[in-house]
C-alpha cells in the first residue's frame, strides 16, 4: 500500500507535537539527560532523509545526544513505534495469538510506581496455582506493552497489554480461572481486571496490522495526537500538554519521568523474541534512496539555543522541509536552518 500525503502529514504532525512538548517541558525534567535531550551534540550533526519505495520519506538527526527515556516526548514516543516495528515482525511468525488487558485497583494517593509493581505481582502470581498449569501448558511466547492514563478522579491507571500466543484457543472454563486467579491475587474486580480481548490466526496479514496498530497508539499517546473516548482519563501526551499551560500539573510529569526510570515498558519475552529474530523482515520495506544533510555543529547549537528561547519547533522544521522536499532536500535543509538562524530571536 502507498502512503499518500495524508499519511505523511499525520506523522509530521506527531513528529511536530512530539518536538513542542519536549521543548516546553525542558526546563520540568527530573535531571540532565531528559533535560539536555536533543540539544548536545557529540560528534557533527547529519540530518538523514529516507525515501521508502512507496514514496513516503522520514528524517532524523544524528550525532545528537538522545536521553532515550520512556518520559520523553520524543525519545518515549520513538521507543513505542520502535516496539511496534518489534511486534509486526514477531507476528509475522504467524500462530494464533490471544489479546489480554491486565489492570488493578488503584486511588488517587497512590504513586506510578504503586500501581505499577501492583501489576507486575499480578503478573507473577499467575505463574501459580490452577492459572499457572493454563499459562505454563498453553502460553508459547508472551509480548507485553504499559499503557498510562491518568484522571483526577483515580489518579494513575497503569494497565498491561499483553499477547499469548497459543496452541489453541482458551476454553471459556480456562479464561474463568485466569481471570479468577487475577481478580484473588490483585484485589481486582472479576469482570474488569483480566479481560480478553481478541483472539486471532496471525498468519493472516490484516490481523497482525490490526495487532500492531492498536500498539502503536501507544506511540501517539506520547506525542499528544492520540483521540481518547472517555474524557476525564488523560493520555501522557495530553497531561504534557496541560502541565504546559498550568504547572499545577508539572509534578505529575516529573513523577512520571522519575518513575519510569529504568522500567522496560515494552518486553518480548525470551520465547517472543527468538519468534522475532528467527521471523523475515515484516513488512519488508525497501528504501529508495537516502541523502545525509551536514549541519554546522555551531549551527545546530544556535538552533538548540532559539528552542530554548520559546522557538519550540526550531529543532524540529529541517526536518520537517527534508521530509517535503522534492528530490535532494539538501537545498530545502539549508534554506530552512538559514532563516531560522536569520530570524530574530523569539
């Protein structure tokens, strides 16, 4: 399928959201690395445009400094997509996989981190009892994703996206004890702490793009552009946005960047990601051709200081105009980096 222009301003639009926020909230972030993401350079800055053969394009900087932080705008949102690409070619070993949403009680007094390792003894307690022989016998390879919503009303909601792949498919008796076994060890309720979701044969190519899509919402939720139904629970990019407008939000980011810290959010087990290594590159997408952009290190430098200024986006239009250009982007780079630079200072 070919991208259209639609789709490619999506992207650039998420990329754009991702960019802002991560300017405005610099000066919020729990420690250096998150703060000075982006804006150091370690070696001379290259900006790389791909084409990809149905003719849609991406840009990044390199030889940036990147904190790689799950709290984040952009290093967080990249690490969702990244984990997408991870997921399409795991399925892309086929099998019939089974779709399971994991949650726990929690209250408004209660910390990221609280809800958090709640899940995860959540997580180990099905390793035992009648719920542990079902997951044990049938459970071939497990694909985990950490989803987070936050509301006034109950505070942080951590929930687990998990996928199992199976041999068969779970009898109704089999999904009770699961979701028993879920409710006595979390305190959960029955009906609403295990829920099963869709069961499908990946082998079928549609499946595993509606599998990997739903996780790559995940990546808009980080960026701010994700539509959500209920509108007292906030994604983590709409509680960026409003921490950028009222700072009675501000802890609630930093609390976040704080407790993530070191948490693998997105996890192939051991099983899932031989699948994933052993499975052939899924989709199988071909570049075309690709241009690398030099940037004067002392230019870049001067971009990364206008962002810090109040241009938020500084940083982010050359990409944007390599991503637009028509043939080489080099001339579009450089016109774009020249009137930023030649702009007075916001």
């Amino acid at each position: 399928m070919s991208a259209t222009p639609a789709d490619d301003s999506d992207r650039l639009r998420r990329l754009a959201s991702s960019y802002e926020l991560r300017a405005h909230l610099r000066p919020y972030a729990v420690d250096d690395r998150i703060r000075k993401c982006g804006s150091v350079v370690y070696t001379d800055p290259q900006l790389i445009t791909v084409e990809w053969e149905d003719g849609s394009r991406s840009a990044r900087w390199s030889g940036i400094v990147l904190c790689n932080r799950a709290g984040c705008p952009v290093c967080g949102a990249a690490r969702a997509r990244r984990f997408h690409d991870q997921l399409l070619r795991t399925l892309g070993s086929g099998g019939l996989w089974q779709h399971v949403i994991l949650t726990v009680p929690h209250t408004p007094a209660d910390s990221w981190s609280d809800v958090y390792e709640r899940l995860l003894a959540g997580v180990r307690g099905l390793s035992h009892g009648q719920a542990g022989r079902i997951v044990m016998r049938d459970v071939q390879a497990t694909v985990r994703a950490t989803e987070t919503t936050w509301s006034v009303r109950s505070g942080w909601h951590v929930h687990l996206h998990v996928l199992w792949r199976l041999p068969r498919r779970l009898l109704d008796e089999e999904r009770a004890v699961v979701a028993a076994q879920w409710a006595a060890t979390t305190g959960a309720h029955l009906e609403h702490g295990c829920r099963f979701g869709l069961t499908a044969d990946c082998d079928q190519p549609d499946v595993r793009q509606q599998f990997a899509a739903y996780l790559a919402k995940l990546a808009h939720e980080m960026s701010g552009t994700a539509k959500v139904a209920h509108p007292e629970h906030w994604t983590l990019g709409e509680l960026y946005q409003r921490a950028t407008e009222d700072e009675q939000f501000v802890p609630l980011v930093r609390a976040y960047q704080r407790e993530t810290k070191g948490r693998r959010l997105y996890q192939l087990d051991r099983r899932a990601q031989q699948l994933h290594d052993s499975a052939p590159e899924f989709p199988a997408r071909v570049v075309v051709r690709s241009w690398t952009c030099p940037v004067d290190r002392q230019e870049y430098r001067s971009l990364s200081r206008r962002e810090r200024a109040g241009d938020a986006l500084a940083l982010y239009l050359p990409l944007e105009a390599a991503v637009r250009a028509r043939g080489d982007p080099l001339d579009e780079v450089e016109d774009t980096v020249y009137s930023l630079l030649a702009a007075r200072p916001p």
